[in-house]
C-alpha cells in the first residue's frame, strides 16, 4: 500500500549512518549542504555525529541548524528519517524510529540496497523529491517478538528474527505452532521468521522465497534443517507463531534484524506482527521488479 504526500516547506530531519564507512562518509556533507540550502531543520544521531567530527567533516560544537541527538524519541516531531549506509544500516534506523512510524529515505552507500534505494551521488536529487512531493510511502510489516513477560524491548524486526544455536556442534530442536495448531518441531541450526521484506535477506540465503512486499504474510525458513523433508512455509501475516527451544548448550539465540539475544531453552516466544509499520520512502518511478531484477542479475551472462 502506497501513500503520496505533499509535504510542508519547513521540514525536519534526523540522520543516521554507519559509522563503518569512512571512505564514503564525505556524501553526509553533500547531504548537510543540501539540506542547509532547504533552510532544513537537522538533528544527527549522536554517534554517527562524533564520526563525522572524527573524520573533519564537521567541526566540534558544530550546530548552525543542527543537533545531536541520542534517543530518537527526545527530539521534536521529525518530518523523515535519513539512513545512510546500506539495507543494515536502515533496519537499525528503523528500529530506532520505532512507532513513530517517521517515513524513512534510505541513501545506499553499501553495496546490495532492496531497502536504501536513492544512490550516494544522487542524494540531492533525493531530497529535492522530498520537497517536490515527488514520492510514495511504501507500509511495510514488523514482527514483534514476545516471551511471558511481555514484548521485548529490542523484539521487533522489520526483516526477520531468527531462533539460532549458540554452538557449532549440535542442532536444536525448535516445537512450533501457528495460531495455537503443532506445525513440527524443526531438528536444524534454526529458524527464521521473516516478513516478505526480509524474504531477499538471511532466509533467500537458505533456500526461502522472494515474497513481493505488502503481500501480508509471514515466511518460516529452516536453517540447515536434518530432514531434507522441511522445506519453508508462507503462513497469513495475521498468524501468531509459538516456538519452544530445547538446546544441548541450555541456551539459544534470538537475532532481530541481526540484534542478538541469548535466551535458557524452555523459553517459548510468541511472534506476530507489531502494532506499528515501518514506512520506506521510495522516489516515483521506483519499481519494485527492476530494482529485483537488477540487484539479483537475472538475465545477466556472468560467464
């Protein structure tokens, strides 16, 4: 589901980057510089804000129009949030922008990008599109991982969460239902729950789908499984998924979009999705098949 807006005049950002990237950290001046010619309101993410001084792209006690921020929820009203860097460093904006739901432009300095799509040199374009209303907001799900206490405090994944071992020798055993029915118990390295966002992430890895995203459904991938029988399954996006985890090793891993968690076997988690969206900025004229097409070489003779 699409949504097209024309926004105010005035408007407000909050950057996030990798802190990784020394080599292409010079775009965020480019950025800044744009930004300032829009008269913007900036606020930067306190840590990438000390990287950028590190590396003299901007000066200690710069603001001129901007400041830095730790927690995204401290900060005024932001029109959108700015995520440079690859798809990773989006999932972590995501996250950080939280319910929000702050509509996100991606600005892919990586190499991949399904999610952060507007490429470093053409980020002022990118902007001026912001200001053009010359865009869509595209609604994407989040998953939102429970236990008995309650939803976790780092539990919601706008890719996938996956249920790991924490050794290199032994399987575990994953008991999993949907929607209170036994599905099986998965003999494998894992599990991993995914949004038709994340199905191009760690579960195509492992054999899973592409699920074209706002599809509605959620996709459950085996990682490593010891029956060649298990293959992954699509189940509706309204479903809940209950696992239980017995481990050799008495504990097991719970990555969310990549952010570990270790958990003692016996502990059941509940996964549905979240309350919230993430909403992904994308220029007009994105499509979703070309940018598929292109970043997975179909067609192309790699000989």
């Amino acid at each position: 589901m699409q949504e097209n807006n024309m926004p105010k005049q005035r408007l407000c950002f909050a950057i996030f980057g990798n802190v990784y990237q020394q080599h292409k950290a010079a775009a965020v001046r480019q950025l800044l510089d744009c930004l300032a010619r829009h008269d913007a309101q900036v606020f930067i993410d306190e840590e990438f804000h000390d990287f950028l001084i590190s590396l003299g792209i901007l000066e200690g006690g710069e603001r001129s129009g901007r400041a830095e921020f730790s927690d995204f929820a401290d900060i005024p009203h932001c029109d959108f949030a700015i995520s440079m860097g690859g798809d990773g460093t989006l999932l972590k904006t995501a996250h950080r922008v939280g319910s929000s739901e702050t509509p996100i432009l991606g600005v892919n300095m990586g190499r991949l990008g399904f999610l952060a799509d507007v490429s470093a040199s053409d980020i002022e374009a990118g902007i001026d599109a912001l200001y053009q209303g010359d865009y869509s907001v595209e609604k994407r799900a989040l998953i939102q991982v429970s236990d008995s206490t309650g939803p976790l405090t780092d539990g919601q994944a706008l890719n996938d969460v996956a249920i790991l071992k924490r050794d290199t020798a032994s399987m575990i055993s994953i008991r999993t239902s949907i929607n209170g029915e036994y599905l099986t118990t998965y003999q494998a390295d894992g599990l991993i729950i995914s949004t038709p966002t994340g199905s191009t992430a760690y579960s195509l890895s492992n054999g899973g789908p592409i699920i074209v995203p706002g599809t509605g459904v959620m996709l459950l991938t085996p990682v490593a499984p010891h029956s060649l029988n298990v293959r992954p399954i699509v189940i509706p996006g309204s479903s809940e998924v209950e696992v239980t985890v017995s481990s050799r090793s008495h504990t097991f891993l719970v990555a969310v979009d990549g952010r570990s968690l270790k958990m003692p076997e016996g502990t059941t988690l509940r996964l549905a999705r979240a309350p919230y969206v993430a909403r992904i900025v994308k220029r007009s004229g994105t499509r979703y098949f070309t940018t598929l097409r292109e970043k997975m070489m179909w067609g192309a003779d790699i000989r």
